[in-house]
C-alpha cells in the first residue's frame, strides 16, 4: 500500500523532514558512485539547514522525557508486553543521554569544519561546485569510495542522535492511532474533528492499485482530502471514482 503522512503543525513537519532527508542520505551512502556520495553529502548539508534552530535539540528531549513518563504508566496493564515496554524505555534513555551529551546546537562540530562549510556555501549556488569552483572538492569525490564513506559516517555520527528521537518519536506518533476504513466520492473525502486531544497527524493509506494520490488540508478541526490522478503530460486532474482508503489521526 502507499502511505502518506500529512502533518497538523509545525514541529511534526520537522521531522517528517528530517526523517526523509536522513533516510536519503543513508541510502545514497551505501552506494560507491561519487554521484552517490554528492548526494549523501548534499543531504547532510541540507539536515543542517533544517535543524539550524536552537530550541530543536530541548524540543526533543522534553518530548522523549514526556513519553518516557507515558510508557511508564502502562506498566502492569493487561495489553501491555512488558519486554516491549523495557526496550523502549531503553531507547528512549539511552538517546536522551546522547542528546545531552552533544555539545551545543546540533551538528555543531560539522558547522565548526571550514571545508565542509564552504562546500556547503558552493553547493548553495546553482552548478557551484564545479570542478572549476571547487577542486578541493573534486579532490576529495576523487578519493576511493571506502575513504568518502569512512568521511560520511564521521560527519554523520554526530546527528545520529538526532535520527534516534526523531526515529522514536515518529514510531510512537504513528502507532498511536486507530486505522478506520473509508470511503471518497469522487475523489473527495471530508470529516469534522473533535476531542479533547487534537490530531497531530493524518496517516492516508491507499491500494497499490489505486492510480491517484490524497492532498490534504486538515487543522484540529476538520480534515478535507481530494484525490488528484495525472494525466499522460503529469498534469493533475481530480480523481472522479470512488476510493476506498485506510484513514489513521495520529496523536502523541
């Protein structure tokens, strides 16, 4: 099935960000194509554009100490298994620890490096890195690719805390909800919201075999989905069928 996660407000936005952007980069690090790496690279240089905001680091680890006293109040409850529960708690410890123990903002020591950083001002400019513009650079993509790995992964280790809570994080947010079946008329679906929690997120969840994809507009009051399909020159046109889709409000 397809999935497409659709975020109520600002702090969930950032880490749908930087979840895919991490996830591209570690993909592109697996290969050995220096094109492969450029674009690991250039991933990285991107995650820093993202967290380049001071209270991210102490949103993370209130919001890791908040589902760390959550997870402790189900303990002794008949639908909870305990083993599950330790590891959790485990992870959610273990990288509050690594966050603390990160100097300053994250990334910080990557920001310190001044050839990354003016690898990351050429890379800002259309074509600027240009074997003209930066031999250091082509120099470096020259290198054997286990040497620009082994670079990768140093530059990356420090962000990996970062990766961990938002990992955590997004793994609770996503199972927190209760997947409803529904139904779109013509290619449009809306529902009024309530509650005393609002929704923080809306996961949509389409058959491998439905040809269109869900825009949502969605605040803590309602949701409003239209289904677009595309047409042979990819321009879109609202999807006019009926559309069964798996619905989940995520919640932490």
């Amino acid at each position: 099935m397809s999935s497409y996660d659709y975020p109520f407000n600002e702090r969930i936005r950032t880490l749908l960000r930087l979840e895919d952007i991490y996830g591209k980069a570690v993909h592109y690090l697996e290969g050995d194509h220096e094109l492969d790496h450029h674009t690991a690279l250039i991933a990285l240089f991107q995650i820093l554009d993202v967290v380049d905001r001071a209270e991210l680091k102490s949103d993370l680890l209130q919001e890791l100490d908040r589902q760390k006293v959550v997870m402790e109040s189900l303990r002794g409850k008949p639908s909870i298994a305990e083993d599950l529960l330790d590891d959790l708690l485990a992870e959610i410890d273990g990288t509050s620890r690594a966050l603390l123990a990160s100097a300053g903002k994250l990334g910080q020591s990557l920001r310190d490096n001044e050839w990354l950083m003016a690898v990351k001002q050429r890379a800002a400019i259309p074509g600027g890195l240009c074997e003209f513009d930066a031999p250091s650079y082509h120099y470096w993509l020259g290198q054997p690719a286990a040497r620009r790995r082994q670079d990768l992964d140093a530059w990356l280790a420090p962000l990996a805390p970062l990766h961990e809570a938002l990992r955590i994080i997004l793994h609770i947010l996503r199972g927190s909800g209760i997947s409803t079946r529904q139904v779109a008329t013509h290619g449009m679906y809306q529902q009024m919201l309530g509650g005393a929690k609002p929704a923080q997120m809306v996961r949509v969840r389409l058959g491998g075999d439905v040809a269109c994809y869900p825009e949502v507009s969605a605040n803590k009051y309602a949701i409003s989905i239209r289904f677009f399909a595309m047409d042979a020159g990819g321009k879109p046109r609202q999807y006019e069928r009926e559309i069964d889709f798996e619905l989940t409000l995520c919640n932490l």
